[in-house]
C-alpha cells in the first residue's frame, strides 16, 4: 500500500497534462483557465500571426480547450492578467523618440 501518489505521478507522467486539462465547469460558474491553458494562451498572443479581436481569442479559447468563456473575462484576462496587447493595426505616430 502507499503508493497512490507514486501511481499518480506515474499516470501523470505517461499521460502529461492533457489528463489534468479536462476542465469541467459548472453551470453558472465563470470559466477561467488554468495556468498552463493561460501559458498557451500567452504564447499564442506572441505568436506574429496574434489575434485581432477579443473575440477571436474567445473563440480560439473555446476551440482549443471547449471553454466558452464570457467576453468581459476574455478581455480582462488578456489585458490585465496576461498583460498583452492584440495586435490590431493601429496609426503608427510620427512621434517616435
């Protein structure tokens, strides 16, 4: 006996993360990701192809990993939380030092 937690490490060690990913959300709960989910996330924003709305990350989101998260908490998320910004072709200013 003892050795549940050698089990485990073993299962999470032959099966990685996507074991532990399966988020189940429950009704009326607000989704929100992991931190390895926000790690690939953050990679994604850094990415040259990056996104051009906060609902394509919404949607990316929802693809990636089947959570359907509210807007609002998209946007926060990637604003303050993952500190990125979307790669929106913006006026470039002159006013370059």
């Amino acid at each position: 006996g003892g050795n549940a937690v050698g089990q485990w490490l073993n299962c999470y060690a032959t099966q990685g993360l996507e074991v532990l990913l399966v988020v189940k959300v429950p009704p009326g709960r607000v989704a929100h990701l992991n931190p390895a989910q926000q790690e690939q996330l953050r990679e994604a924003l850094r990415s040259p192809t990056g996104f051009g709305s906060f609902g394509e990350v919404q949607t990316w989101i929802k693809e990636q990993f089947g959570i359907q998260m509210e807007y609002s908490a998209v946007h926060k998320l990637v604003k303050y939380h993952l500190g990125a910004s979307l790669k929106v072709a913006r006026p470039t200013h002159p006013k370059k030092t």
